[in-house]
C-alpha cells in the first residue's frame, strides 16, 4: 500500500513541477497547489499507515510499539491552512499584476527589472 502511496506522491510532484515551469500564472497556481499536497502526502506517508492501533498510551506504559504516529497528522492540517492561505494570497496578488501590467505572462512583467544594454 505504500508503494501506491508512493507512486501517487512522484505523481503529483512531476505534475507539479511540470505546472511551476509553465509561462501561464494560472498554472502556475495550480501547480503550486499540486506541490503542497504533494507533501502532505509524503508527510502522511512517513507517520505510518498500516496500524488500526489508536495512538493512545495506557497508564504504566512507556510508549506503543506499534501506532499511528499523530505528529505528521496534525502537521498536515496545519500546511493545509498554510497552503490555502499562501495560494489565495498569490491569486490576489497575480490578479493585482495582471491589472498593473495588463499581461499574465511572466516574461513581459519584468517591468521593475532594468532593461539590459547591447553594451554590457
């Protein structure tokens, strides 16, 4: 099962890859989110999968051998906010730059850049 899990995350990090590279902001976006579920799935994956054991600890007991570890869990709800909130701050600002700039191409919003000279 964790081989399917796994092969899902190469997945979803290729096609995220693949969407950052792209000139369109839209997908950028989109990859962008891709890439943040990309890594829940590989922080979900690291805190164990197979035990149906609760993650309870019994009263003189040290620790459980063998449990669901509830550390990645709790840090996956927390990225999912931060996610969230990280794309939603870039839609607005890219909707900000399309109406500066007129353009959705990266390529041509390089007005803060300076232009290279032929002398240089």
């Amino acid at each position: 099962m964790e081989t399917l899990y796994a092969l899902a995350f190469g997945v979803l990090l290729a096609a995220a890859l693949y969407l950052l590279m792209s000139r369109h902001l839209l997908r950028m976006v989109l990859g962008l989110l891709l890439l943040g579920n990309a890594v829940n799935l590989a922080i979900f994956v690291a805190g164990r999968l197979g035990s149906a054991v609760p993650p309870l600890v019994p009263e003189g007991a040290s620790g459980l051998a063998v449990s669901a570890n509830p550390l990645p869990q709790a840090l996956i709800l927390t990225a999912i906010v931060i996610s969230f909130s990280l794309v939603a701050f870039t839609v607005v600002l890219f909707e900000r730059a399309h109406h500066a700039l007129g353009t959705t191409d990266p390529d041509a919003m390089r007005e803060a850049e300076p232009a290279q000279s032929e002398t240089a």
